[in-house]
C-alpha cells in the first residue's frame, strides 16, 4: 500500500551547487527506481544548523514529498545512512486525507 511520506535531509555545506543537484537527482533516481509517484522537491538552501553535526554548523537542507511505499523508503534511507554527502535524514509518514466518499462511508 502506498502512503505519503515527506523525508528532510541535510546535506554537507560544502558541496558545490553542482554536486548539490546530482546529489538530489540520485535520490530522487532511487524512489523512481522504485515506483514512487508524485516526487515533490523543494532545495530549502543553506542554514545554520541548531547544533553541530559532523564538525559542520551548516548544512544544505532539501525537502522531498512523495507517495511510495514502505520498502521504497527503506532503500532511500540506506543509501542516504552510507553516503558521506548526507549529514542528517528523517522521514515521515503523512496522515491519509479524508476523502469525500470515505468520510460518506463513515456517517
């Protein structure tokens, strides 16, 4: 069953813009790979971060909301744990939208 998910990641501040882009598109490679439909990605930019990771105070964060499945999402968060661009990760499953013939159904 395929839910919405939203995954955050952090990326190293001292990537070049060009090595920022293919670091997404490697990403967003690998949910396509594994049939994710509605691949939203918004580039947040560089910001300071809350506390050090890493020995970095900066990191480039990216936003990605997408509709997939649980087994997609396992093998986007193990590429994203053994890369070395990647500081900080976290996914989360959205709650489903009631729609109008399932909120009929429950009246």
């Amino acid at each position: 069953m395929n839910y919405i998910y939203e995954t955050m990641y952090i990326l190293r501040p001292d990537l070049s813009e060009e090595l920022t882009d293919q670091a997404i598109e490697k990403y967003q490679t690998i949910l396509r790979q594994q049939g994710t439909e509605q691949i939203e990605v918004q580039h947040r930019g560089r910001r300071r971060l809350a506390y050090e990771i890493q020995r970095q105070k900066e990191g480039i964060y990216i936003q990605m909301n997408y509709k997939s499945s649980g087994a997609a999402v396992a093998v986007l968060e193990r590429a994203m744990r053994i890369s070395d661009e990647v500081i900080r990760y976290l996914t989360v499953k959205q709650e489903q939208e009631v729609t109008p013939d399932l909120a009929a159904a429950t009246v």
